[in-house]
C-alpha cells in the first residue's frame, strides 16, 4: 500500500497527520496528565517534536512498519488525540498504541478509535494478533482494552521507568478471531 487510509468510525475520522497538526498535537500530547500515561509521550514537549514525530509516519508506513492516526471528530474535526499500530509483517502481528487529549478523556473515543483500528488490522492489513500494553497506573487504559474484547495476558512487574517512578507493564493481546467488530460503546 502506498496510500494509509482513512478510516471512520460513528463519532470519529482516523485519518493520517499532516504537518498543519503539529500545534495541536504539541498542545494536547503536551500535557503533563497525557504525557505521564504514556510511555513515549515526552514532557515537555518541545517545539519541532510534532512536526518530526509527524514526518515519520508517511516513510513508516510506505516500509509497512506502523500506521498512525489522528483521532478527530467526525462534525468539527477537531484533534482528540492519536492512535496507531506497529506492524511486524513477518509475524503478522501489531501493538496497539494511542493517548487521547486530557479534555477528551471519558467519552469513549479510544475505545471507538481502537475498534476501527482493529477492524483495520485484521481485515486488510491481514494481521493474526494485537498486543497493548499499559502502566499499572493507569487501569483506564486496561478498560478500553478489556471493553475491545482483548485478554488479559500478563503483567511485568517494575517493568517500565517513567520520569521518577517505576511502574508495572500489563499486557493484552486479542487474536483475529476473536474480534467482534460490533458497535462502538
């Protein structure tokens, strides 16, 4: 594929970054409380960290390694937050990955963004598998994917260092066959 595409979901677009998003990223991934969640997220986030984490989407994509996505609504499009997949073709396998803007938390679009994703990697990227992982500190990451129909797979105590703190990696992975692409909550 040469092209990433869009894809949609009832309340939301997926579709790729471009570089007029980088102000916005920097403002919502920029967050300490968004930043503290994830593992990759960095704080602060510097000028240029949007516009270069953006410019590698489109060559990772080509080399068929990730598909990465802004969450935007559907009616106003604007960004709620990003979401995407890294791809080991080989394995056909994925892990899932996202952050959505602190203002925007509780509504259900991770969870809605994820099912499109999904449906994505196990239709026509042909994947057999897709893991997450998440902080121990954050269960409401463990809720979107257990709401995703995913399985509790493990937990790696004092697994990941996040700024000053040590933190647990609890992982989740669900098999093609038993995703059920059904409605978003």
């Amino acid at each position: 594929m040469t092209e990433q595409p869009t894809l949609e979901s009832p309340r939301l677009v997926l579709r790729p970054f471009v570089s007029g998003d980088a102000a916005e990223v920097r403002r919502l991934a920029g967050d300490r409380a968004v930043a503290a969640t994830t593992l990759h997220v960095p704080h602060p986030y510097e000028p240029g960290m949007a516009e270069a984490w953006i410019a590698t989407h489109q060559p990772g994509f080509m080399r068929g390694e990730i598909a990465i996505y802004a969450i935007t609504d559907r009616d106003t499009g604007a960004l709620i937050g990003s979401i995407g997949l890294t791809i080991d073709a080989r394995q056909e396998r994925a892990e899932l990955g996202y952050w959505i803007g602190a203002p925007f938390w509780g509504r259900g679009y991770c969870t809605e963004a994820a099912r499109a994703v999904l449906a994505y990697a196990f239709g026509p990227l042909g994947l057999r598998r897709v893991h997450a992982c998440h902080m121990g500190s954050n269960p409401a990451s463990g809720r979107v994917m257990e709401k995703l129909g995913m399985t509790l797979e493990g937990r790696r105590r004092a697994h990941i260092r996040k700024w000053d703190r040590v933190e647990d990696a609890v992982d989740y992975g669900i098999l093609r066959e038993e995703f059920d692409p059904g409605p978003s909550p």
